[in-house]
C-alpha cells in the first residue's frame, strides 16, 4: 500500500514537472517569437521608407551641411561620417568607407563624389544630384558675386590693402595639404611623388616647353605611375604597401547598392558619355579652332576635370597655367584662391570665381560645370561596376601608383605658387604667420586666411608700411 502510494506520488509530481517544463517551453517559444517579431520591427527593411521622405532626409540632412564644410577633403570626409553614419545611421561604416574608396579612384573633388555617392544610396540618382546641389551652393554664390565684382571694380595692377594678404595666407593651405598628404605616402609613393613635382616644376620654369604641355603631361605621368606602381608590386620585394582587395559589396543583394538603382549598361552608357563630351570638346577647340569663349571654358574645365586624382590642390597649377595671363592677372587668381579656401565647401568651387572674373555669371556657371561634371558624371558611372572592380588586386594597386603621383603635383603647386604669390618680405611673413596657424595649431582655414588677410592688411603700403621690399629680388 505504502509502495502504491509512493508510486502514485511519484506520478503526479512528474506530470507537475511535465507541466512546467512545458510552460516553460510555451513561454520561450512566445518570447521568442515576440523577440522575432520586434527584430523585424527594428530592422524592418528601409525599402519601406517612402522615397519622398528619404528626398527630405537628403534635403535637411546637406542644407545645413553647405554651410559649416570647412577646412578641406579631411575635414569634410569627418562631418560626413558623423552626420550620416554616427548621427543619422545611413549606412555602416563599412558602406561608407567603400563609397570614400570611390571618390579616391576617380577623378574630380572626393568629398564631393562621396556626397553624391551617400546622397545616391539613400535617395536614388536625383537624392544624389540634390545633395551635390546643396553641398556646393553657398561656395558657388559667394564666389561668383566675388569675381564678379573684383572684375568690375578693383585694378589688378593695385590691389586694395584688405586683399594682399589672401595670396601668401591661401598658399600656406596648400603647404598643409601636401604635409598631410606626402605623410602617409610609402617608399615608392614618395618617389612617384617626387618624380612628379619636379617634373611639374620644369613644365612651369623651362623657356623651351610650353606650360600648356601640361595637359598632356600630366596624365601620361598619372598612366606612368599606376604602370610603376603594378611592376612594383609584382617584385618579391615591392618597394610599395599593397593592401589586399575589400570584398565590397554585393550588388545583387545588399540594400544600398539596389536603392542605387543604376544597372550595369547604364553605368556603361554614362562613362561613354563623358568620352564623348571630352573628346568633343577637345576636338572643337584644338582641331577645328572653334572660336568661342564660352567653349573655351567648358572645354578647359572640363578637361582638367577629367584628369584631376587628389582632389581640389592638385588642380591648382593646372588652372593657372590655363588662365593666367589669358582670363585674368597673377593677382585677380591669388585673390581668388585665398577667397575659396575660406570658404565652406569643395575647393572645387573656384572654378565659379575664374569664370566669373573672365566672362561674368555665364561664364560662373559654365566653368562651375565644365571642372565639377567629370567627377559627377563618373561617379554615376562607375558605382554600379565597383562591387566587381574592388574584388581586382591589380585595380587597388594601380589606384595607389596614380594618387601617389598626383600627391607630387601638389609638391609642384607649392613651388609654383610660392614664387608666385610671395612678392615681397610682408607676403613672406603672412606666409609663415598663416602657416603656423594652420600646421602647428590646427585652426581652421577661414581663420587662417581671415588671420593673414589682417596681417598683410596692417603690413601693407596703405597702412605700416613694414616688409615692402621685394622678396626674392623680384618687382
């Protein structure tokens, strides 16, 4: 009796524990499935975002953006990692390191192309297009009204005191530029790099070869070393780093690249079309001798454009070997150039000022098209095939041999400019001023530009008078 009992006890408590174990497992299975279902929730997919919403986010996300992009590429790769990865969780890090990655392996403004390029991801081609619109707008007014006022009122043979410290305080940027660049260059970059600038230099100094050689120069030098950099990196001891390839992303399946929505041949069809006006426009103004001056600048700009690798510096001696003496003075472009560098934006936008001093607001915005339309136009082109060209070690390595060369032409920039920009002891001394600002301190460029415009200002004939003696026993 007491054995039946003990069994009997034995049976309901196991029936009890059956019990538990399956509420326990209902539970679970509920938990689980409300965890799944607020996963989804979170993480539902941004295809559901309606399009005109992710216009708007486009829209108030690079507004205000136009306003604040000061200091340079480097900077403004920062603002846009905080603002669109770290603040507003566009994309991850990864997207938007493959999207910088693009800007570097073409030509035109990087911060720009990786504007686009974000801009592209989250709202298709138009988001992209608006983006680039907003980004460049407050550079692209300010500089316009400048050098069509400058034009109009002020005597390039007698700069008023308030503007002969710009030059000698912008050229200070570019020193700072090829610092950071030349510093993250390995063995045969910094050759590549010197090979260049000294090349560069005696384009620009040698009686017996025209300046203009360099639009034919420079990109068989940039050719030449993405060729060295692929040899060198065949040899059992390359004298380069080659990092291997990024996996890049899966066209097929990752969201960003399909929100993107520009198939293969229509990357195509937009790369032949960038041919096609180049090698149009070339052929309109150097074989058939079409004169027009608004030709003239579409095609200037828009052939530099095509050729420019490490953004806005690079292009520096290229403009003044094309537009000084022909569309303006030494003076009127130094100007110019202090008035660009402080302002927010791409470097780029100078291109508005050079035209606007030539040929007034047309010629503004048609030179603000011909320099930025490569590397807009490219950066269309090319997204849809970088998924499969990331994947190509040999693709990465020439890459490298071409920016490493185009870091020299910013090394030839700061001869150039120098000897041009510095007259006297005064400019010399804002130079330096400017400098330290900039390298030494890290202020931000408007200040330094602001900082030697006061300088040279206080410095000037109008004013103390001090360090007027020519520089250099030139003037």
């Amino acid at each position: 009796m007491a054995s039946e009992e003990a069994k009997f006890s034995e049976e309901i408590s196991n029936n009890i524990d059956k019990q538990i174990d399956q509420s326990k497992a209902l539970a679970d299975a509920e938990s689980g499935s409300f965890a799944k279902n607020e996963e989804l929730l979170t993480t539902a997919p941004e295809e559901d975002i309606p399009w005109r919403t992710r216009m708007w986010e486009v829209f108030t996300t690079f507004w205000p953006l136009g306003f604040v992009a000061f200091g340079g590429p480097q900077a403004h790769i920062a603002i846009l990692r905080d603002h669109l990865v770290v603040q507003r969780d566009w994309m991850d890090e990864e997207a938007f390191t493959e999207l910088f990655a693009i800007g570097q392996g073409l030509p035109g403004p990087t911060s720009t192309q990786l504007v686009i390029s974000t801009a592209l991801a989250r709202a298709g081609p138009l988001g992209g297009l608006l983006a680039f619109f907003l980004w460049n707008l407050p550079g692209l007014i300010i500089l316009t009204t400048s050098g069509v006022l400058i034009a109009e009122f002020i005597d390039p043979d007698d700069p008023p005191f308030w503007l002969v410290g710009l030059p000698p305080a912008a050229i200070a940027l570019v020193f700072k530029a090829m610092y950071g660049f030349g510093a993250k260059l390995d063995t045969l970059g910094v050759i590549l790099a010197l090979i260049s600038t000294c090349i560069a230099i005696l384009i620009n100094g040698d009686e017996k070869i025209s300046p203009l050689s360099s639009q034919y120069v420079f990109p068989s030098m940039l050719a030449a070393g993405g060729l060295v950099a692929f040899i060198d990196s065949k040899r059992k001891k390359p004298l380069g780093t080659y990092k291997a390839p990024s996996k890049g992303w899966d066209a097929e399946s990752d969201l960003t690249m399909k929100r993107i929505g520009i198939p293969l041949w229509v990357g195509a069809c937009i790369f032949f079309i960038w041919i096609g006006v180049l090698v149009l426009t070339i052929i309109l103004v150097d074989v058939v001798e079409v004169q027009n001056d608004y030709l003239t600048i579409f095609e200037v700009m828009f052939r530099i454009g095509s050729i420019i690798f490490g953004g806005g510096q690079v292009v520096l001696p290229m403009l003044q070997s094309e537009v000084v003496p022909a569309w303006m003075s030494k003076d009127n472009f130094f100007q110019g150039l202090g008035l660009a560098q402080s302002m927010p934006g791409p470097l780029f936008n100078f291109s508005a000022y050079l035209g606007a001093v030539y040929k007034g607001v047309p010629g503004a915005l048609i030179a603000y098209i011909g320099l930025f339309g490569p590397g807009v136009i490219l950066i269309f082109a090319v997204v849809p095939f970088w998924a499969r060209l990331r994947h190509i070690f040999w693709f990465k390595v020439v890459l490298n041999g071409i920016n490493s060369t185009a870091i020299g032409l910013v090394g030839a920039a700061c001869v150039i400019l120098w000897e041009a920009a510095i007259g006297n002891s005064a400019d010399a001394i804002v130079f330096c001023f400017s400098g330290v600002l900039a390298i030494i301190f890290n202020f931000p460029a408007p200040i330094c530009i602001l900082a030697g415009g006061v300088l040279g200002a206080v410095l000037s004939n109008d004013a103390a008078n001090l360090g007027q003696k020519p520089y250099c026993g030139e003037l």
